[in-house]
C-alpha cells in the first residue's frame, strides 16, 4: 500500500539552509512557503511575493513560520538567487514522483513522461544564463517531475540525457518532439527500463525516408499494421488524424529499441472559411504491437502535445513568465520552479481553471495554505 504523499511544507523543510547564522533574521522554511502560498494566490514576481506578505495579517505569516514581519523583496531576492536550485529542484521532483505512486495510472493507461523545452524570453532578454529550460511533465495530472536549464534549444540534446538520467524511466513511456529524436537518448531510455515515443522530421533524413516508403506500400505478409483514427469538432473548427503502425522495420533498421514506426496524417478544415491544413507526421517507438496498437500510439502523440497547453501556456498567460526579467543567479530557474509546483498542487487538488484558481485562492489565502500542508488555527 502506498504511503499518502507528505505536505510540501515537509519538503520545503527539508532544504539545507546555504546562509549563515549571523544576521539571518527569517528561516528558509518559511521564505519558501510565503513564496509558494503567494504563487499560489497568482503574485508572479519575488516583489509581489513580499507585498503578498505585507498584504496579509500576522496571523497568517506567524503559519508560516515567520517570528517577525515578512521579508521585504530585496531579502526574498538575495535568497531566491543564491538559493541551490538543482537541490530544490530535486527535492519538489522526489516529492511528485510520490503524488504519481499516490494515483498510478488505470490498467489500460501507460505513464507518459512529456519531455520538451521553453525559453523564458524576459530573462533571456537580459542576459540571463540558462534561460532556456528543458522540462519532464508528467500529463497524466499534470505534473512537472524536473527540468534542466540550457544555454539555448540547441544544447537540448545533451541536457535530455542528463535531464532523463534522474528520472524513474522503468514502465513509462518518454514522449518528445523531432529535435530530440536521437540514438543516444533512444538508447538511455531503453537502457533505464523505459519505452518512448519519438517524432522523426529531417534532421533523421534517412529513417525518416525509411518510414515513409512503409506507408507508401501496401502491408506485407507478416507485417503487423494497425491504424486508428478520430474526429474533434470544436473552436471553429473540424481536426482529423489518421495513424498507422508497422512493425516491418524491427530487425532491418538499427534504430535502438525500435519495435514500430508509425505515421500520422492530420487535417484541420476551419468552418467559417473552409480552410483546410495538413500534414504527415513520421514517427518512431519502441512499444511492440502487443503492448500499443494505434490507437494507444495515437493517444501517446496527442498526450505529448498537452506540455504546451498545461505547462507552457499556463506559466505564459497566467503567470505572465515570458515577461519575467529575473536574470541574477538561480533566480529564473526557481521562479519557474515555484510556478510548477504552484500549477501541479492547483491540479492536485482538483482545480482546472488555474487562473481562476490564482483569483480564489487570493481571496481566501488560508486554503492556499491548505494546499501546501499549512492548516490555520481558529
């Protein structure tokens, strides 16, 4: 039986504090659940973090864990940048994987790990080193499980092996885009227990020639091919995909772990002007025909592309992180730390609209609290 996830407060307390004793007037612990309880309540900014603080009453901070007023902005940013961010990064990530044991998967699910990158464009702007952050969400719940930050998108390829070297691969299922489509990162996940679903543009020219030569014949005998497809209708417009399997290249291509090739055809027709758009996507896994026909190759894709909408767009528009100028030490890696732990403890609970959320919870700040293991006295 699986043991029920502690509160964040108790891994917020477990963060070895780097300051020294003389002149700290305020304990790291509670620096990081103001941090995380303002987050919450939607306050982007390690500025409008210390307002949060000052907006509220004694009471509410004495929770915390503060003995004295809040700290102002200017100690909440000498201690977010020299904070360690790969500790804390490793600590919140060991504390989602227990909320995945909590709430495994049904039978007929796989785990999927969505593996793609984003660039904070405010602290890029200004220089900031490591701007450019690769990130491991699990879309399940929504969860971001680690992130690694990067010099630019083209230093992505070293930074997945190091960011998947961390992770639990054994059972799961790494999903990434075209970029990312590499023999080492292929081989690392096979090698760590895992599977993976990978897209194959052009910077695979010849594997991605290979696959669709598949496609372009009819099935051969012993050839296991299955296909699927679906219809959405909505936001004006109609989305159709079509997605075969082949299991044809096991044995001929070197690809490591390949088991299937897959291809995708997509096609979108807007109502209002009758625009249609497609395209033919190629791809390539390691899950057998037994284990992932095309139907559960198709959910897999599709599950892939959710990054976007539950991490991405989400710190984007209701976090405003692309505006974000934060450049001085950890500080851009820890803010988009605190703002996916913040997202994941909203999904945790149940929440959908994190927007909204943000707005609730800034009205009633004790049930932001709450989410984080903090329970207010009456």
């Amino acid at each position: 039986m699986v043991a029920y996830p502690r509160p964040l407060i108790e891994v917020l307390a477990e963060m070895p504090d780097f300051r020294h004793n003389r002149g700290k007037r305020h304990a790291l612990t509670a620096i990081l659940a103001l941090a995380c309880s303002a987050m919450l309540c939607g306050y982007r900014s390690y500025t409008a973090i210390a307002e949060w603080g000052r907006n509220y009453g004694g009471h509410l901070m004495q929770a915390l864990g503060f003995t004295r007023r809040s700290p102002c902005a200017a100690t909440l940013h000498t201690i977010l940048r020299g904070l360690d961010r790969e500790m804390f990064e490793a600590h919140v990530g060991a504390w989602i994987e227990e909320l995945l044991a909590e709430t495994p998967p049904s039978p007929d699910l796989m785990e999927a790990i969505a593996v793609d990158g984003k660039t904070l464009r405010g602290s890029k702007k200004q220089g900031a080193p490591g701007a450019h952050l690769l990130s491991a969400l699990a879309p399940r719940l929504g969860l971001t499980l680690a992130q690694h930050a990067v010099a630019d998108k083209t230093n992505e390829i070293p930074a997945a092996l190091e960011l998947l070297r961390h992770l639990v691969l054994t059972g799961r299922v790494v999903t990434m885009d075209a970029l990312l489509t590499q023999r080492a990162i292929a081989q690392q996940i096979v090698d760590k227990g895992g599977d993976y679903v990978m897209v194959v543009k052009d910077n695979q020219p010849q594997f991605r020639e290979d696959i669709e030569t598949v496609f372009a014949h009819a099935p051969i005998v012993e050839e296991t091919r299955t296909v699927a497809e679906t219809v959405d209708c909505g936001h004006g417009r109609i989305e159709q995909r079509r997605l075969q399997t082949s299991d044809v290249l096991e044995g001929y291509s070197d690809w490591p772990g390949l088991a299937q090739v897959f291809q995708l055809e997509r096609q979108v027709i807007i109502k209002k002007t009758g625009e249609v758009r497609g395209e033919v996507i190629a791809g390539v896994t390691s899950l057998d025909p037994d284990r992932a026909d095309a139907a559960r190759v198709l959910v897999l894709v599709r599950g892939h592309w959710s990054i976007e909408n539950q991490s991405h767009w989400v710190r984007d528009v209701t976090f405003d992180e692309d505006r974000s100028q934060v450049r001085c030490g950890n500080i851009p890696q820890v803010m988009t730390t605190l703002r996916n732990t913040a997202i994941g403890l909203m999904r945790r609970a149940g929440y959908t609209n994190i927007a909204a959320t943000c707005r609730r919870l800034a009205a009633q700040p004790a049930l932001a609290l709450k989410l984080i293991g903090i329970e207010l006295e009456n």
